[in-house]
C-alpha cells in the first residue's frame, strides 16, 4: 500500500467492487446486503486509516521543521558564546574604551554585521564578557583542593596555601588586570569583585575552619570581614606584584611567608565555644 498516494485512493479501488456486488446481490437479497455492508465498513475504516497515515507524516514534517529551527538557534547561541569568551580574552587585554564590536569581528574572523546583530548592546557584551572572567575565578576558587585537617590551624593554612597557588594563575591575573584597571571608573567591576571572588574565598575559608573545629566538638567560627581582610592582604603580596613591569617572579619565601601571616592573622580572628553552650 502506498502510503503517501493521494487520500482515499486506496480505498476508492473498492467502489467497482460494491457497485457489482449492488448490482448482483437481486440474485440473493442477503448475500447481497451482507457483502455491500462489509465492503463499505472496509472501505470507511481504510479512509480512517488514510487520515491517520497522514496526520503521523504531517506531525514527522512539523517536528523536522522545528528540529531544523532549533539547530539553527542552537548554532546561533553557540557562537553567540564563543563571541563572548573571546572579547572576555580582548578585555584582559585591552582597556574597556579600546573594545568595540569591529575589534571582537576582526579578532574572530566573523562579519561585523553578525556580531551588531548578535549584540546589539555594547554595554551588555562588555559586562556579560567581564562577568565571564571573573565567573571563571570563582569556579577555580570552588574547586581548590583542601585535605581534610585535624585542626584549625591546618585547616586555615591548608586552604590559604591552595588560594596561594591559584593568585599566580593566569586566570586570576587576568580578573586583577580588569579589577585593577577598570574599577575606579566601572562601580561594577568592583562589585563583581566582592561578590564573585573575595566573597566566594572569604565563605570557603570560615567553612574549612568550621569543619575543623566539628571534628573536636567546638563550634569555631571567623569574625565578620576578617576573611576578606586576610585575603585581601594574601592577594596584594603574590598576585598585584605580577602586573608591574619589573616583576619577575615571586620568591618561593615571600609566597611562604604570606601563607604563613595569613594563617596567624585567621587564627586572631576566631571565636569558639562549645556545642553544649551554644545549645
């Protein structure tokens, strides 16, 4: 049976077969009406199932459609990011007044008309790239490798020996560059600052601390602003040195060092008290 053949020209072909059995059924009567009946309701279903053959291909041809408008948009959104990770890599680079969508189409090989038409907005492309960089620090800062420790004091420098370790990551240096560089004009990038990373780091410090304080029944806990302050001074000893133009390198010693007046000043900034107290 052809499936796609014009509706009801399956089921036509049995009009010639009930015109003779109408035709020879004087002969007998019953026979007659019994076979025309049977016919005919073969033939109604036929026409049925011709509608339905061809509501199922319809609905196979509307979901190509759509599934060929969403790739089309899924292509779209994904160069549409990729636009976006390289005028983030443009603006640690570059100052913000040097950035323009003809900058990001010549960096990318692509029409200056696609990416105005992709961003419209030049305020928004900028802050959704920065955002982009300093999103990247806080997953870095997420992810820092901390060992379990025994006491509080390892745990506070066990972390602060991790944060040590990415502040001379590229990626970090170039969230610096942009904070440094832009901040002062741009109240947002100092926003995202606190928020994204200094915030991010502050919390994963008192939690590392908290956890080794549980492990010995004491609630242990770090005094507002005093992880911020911490870090802020780890961050201006190793990683602000990195963008001056005489800067070759920080001496293993001077990295230690910081750790090791970042871990003291974290432990002056504790208070703890007993579970049973606290309850």
């Amino acid at each position: 049976m052809d499936l796609l053949a014009p509706r009801g020209r399956v089921a036509n072909r049995l009009k010639e077969p009930v015109d003779d059995l109408t035709r020879g059924g004087a002969a007998d009567p019953l026979i007659g009406r019994n076979a025309v009946g049977n016919v005919r309701n073969l033939h109604a279903a036929l026409l049925l199932i011709d509608d339905i053959v061809r509501n199922v291909l319809d609905n196979v041809r509307n979901c190509k459609v759509r599934a060929s408008a969403m790739a089309r948009i899924s292509a779209r959104e994904r160069h549409k990011d990729e636009l976006i990770d390289a005028a983030a890599l443009m603006l640690a680079r570059a100052p913000f007044a040097a950035f323009s969508r003809e900058a990001l189409a010549r960096e990318c090989g692509a029409k200056s008309s696609t990416v105005r038409s992709y961003f419209p907005d030049l305020e928004w492309l900028k802050r959704k790239a920065v955002a982009r960089i300093f999103a990247r620090v806080r997953s870095e800062i997420e992810a820092l490798e901390v060992a379990p420790a025994a006491t509080v004091h390892q745990a506070a420098r066990s972390f602060l020996q991790a944060f040590a370790d990415l502040l001379g990551r590229g990626v970090y240096v170039d969230m610096l560059r942009v904070l440094v560089r832009e901040s002062l004009v741009e109240a947002w990038v100092g926003d995202l600052y606190r928020e994204q990373v200094l915030g991010t780091a502050a919390a994963a410090l008192a939690q590392h601390v908290r956890a080794a304080g549980r492990r010995y029944g004491t609630h242990v806990s770090l005094r507002d602003g005093v992880g911020e302050t911490v870090l802020g001074r780890m961050e201006a000893a190793i990683a602000l040195p990195t963008l001056l133009p005489s800067w070759h390198g920080c001496a293993v010693s001077d990295r230690s060092a910081a750790v090791e007046r970042a871990t003291s000043d974290t432990i002056a900034g504790t208070f703890a008290f007993e579970f049973a107290e606290a309850a």
